[in-house]
C-alpha cells in the first residue's frame, strides 16, 4: 500500500509527521533532500510538497511520518522553469 501511495518524482504528496513535530522539522527534512514546501498542511507539521526524487516515502516513514501523493490540482500547477 506504501508503494501505491508514494508520490513520483516530481509530483505532489502531502508530509504527514505521525509523532507531533511540528513546521520546523517538516521544513528541514524537505531542505535536505530537495524537496520544495508548496503549501501548508491540513495540521501542525504537515506540508505539502513537490518531490523532485522518487523513493522517499519509506524515508519519511522511518522518521517518523507519512509522505503520501496528492492530485496536481490541491497544489496548482508546477513552476514551468524548474526541471522536475
């Protein structure tokens, strides 16, 4: 199910920290691994972010959060000017 719901590179998915940490934390991790913060989340930590590398889900579930693909339109088109 992890695997279905992983975002492709270049896509959008949704960070889902499951042990309460808050912006900072999400905002670091996307920063090391080139992630680009679109919007925020639905709740405290939760961003939503452009993945510029697949495989990162299981990434994110060992530190603690879910990082689970979400449709285009949540988060508006992606900058024509950036390689993906």
């Amino acid at each position: 199910m992890l695997v279905a719901l992983s975002p492709a590179e270049g896509g959008a998915a949704i960070y889902l920290p499951l042990d309460g940490s808050g912006a900072a934390h999400t905002v670091a991790w996307s920063r090391q691994r080139g992630a680009e913060v679109v919007a925020p989340g639905p709740y405290e930590g939760a961003f939503i972010l452009r993945i510029p590398q697949g495989h990162l889900a299981m990434e994110a579930l060992r530190q603690g959060a879910l990082l689970i693909s979400v449709p285009e339109f949540l988060c508006g088109s992606p900058d024509p000017s950036k390689k993906t």
